[in-house]
C-alpha cells in the first residue's frame, strides 16, 4: 500500500501540478488526486493497524502519516517500518532479496 500512495503521489506532485499550473492542463490532477487521496485514507487505516497490533509507537504512526504527504518518503519508511513490525510480532525476517514462500 505505501507503494501505491507514494507513486501516486510523485505523479500527483511531479507530474500532475507542473501539468496544471503550466500548461494549463489540471486533467492528471484531476484523477489522480481523487485516487491518491482514497487510497491515503485506507493506507492510514492499514498503518494503525499494523502499529497497534506490532505495538509500535506513535513515532511509526506519524512516519506513515507523513509518508503520504511528502514525495519519495513512502519508500523509505515502508522498508523501516516493515522490519520493526515484524520484529514487534515475531516474525522471522528474510534476508534481503529473499522470495518469500507461499
């Protein structure tokens, strides 16, 4: 999910705004604000979940919150936040470039 509304959000930002404020053309801004803003709202919701039940802290909270608002963050605080989580519920962690199994 953080993938999704932090490419969302770079083409929001990086494309959508130059496109409308430029151009003249708010067409992007138009579809993929309403979908960014959508898809926030239940990435929210998944965060809190994931830091009540890894009992994590507010700190997490508000990197995920803030993950979603600043381009490019989404993708570092998912790596970060994936590790502690699954160290918060016990769950082995794969090494790096592992498949998991199904």
């Amino acid at each position: 999910m953080a993938y999704v509304v932090g490419t969302l959000l770079i083409v929001l930002v990086l494309v959508g705004v130059p496109l409308q404020y430029a151009a003249g053309r708010p067409g992007v801004v138009a579809v993929v604000g309403p979908i960014h803003g959508v898809c926030y709202l239940v990435y929210l919701v998944v965060g809190y979940d994931v830091t009540r039940r890894a009992r994590l802290g507010l700190g997490y909270l508000l990197a995920i919150a803030a993950s979603g608002l600043l381009p490019f963050l989404a993708f570092f605080v998912e790596r970060w936040v994936r590790a502690r989580a699954l160290a918060g519920l016990g769950a082995p962690s794969a090494p790096e470039g592992a498949v998991p199994r199904r």
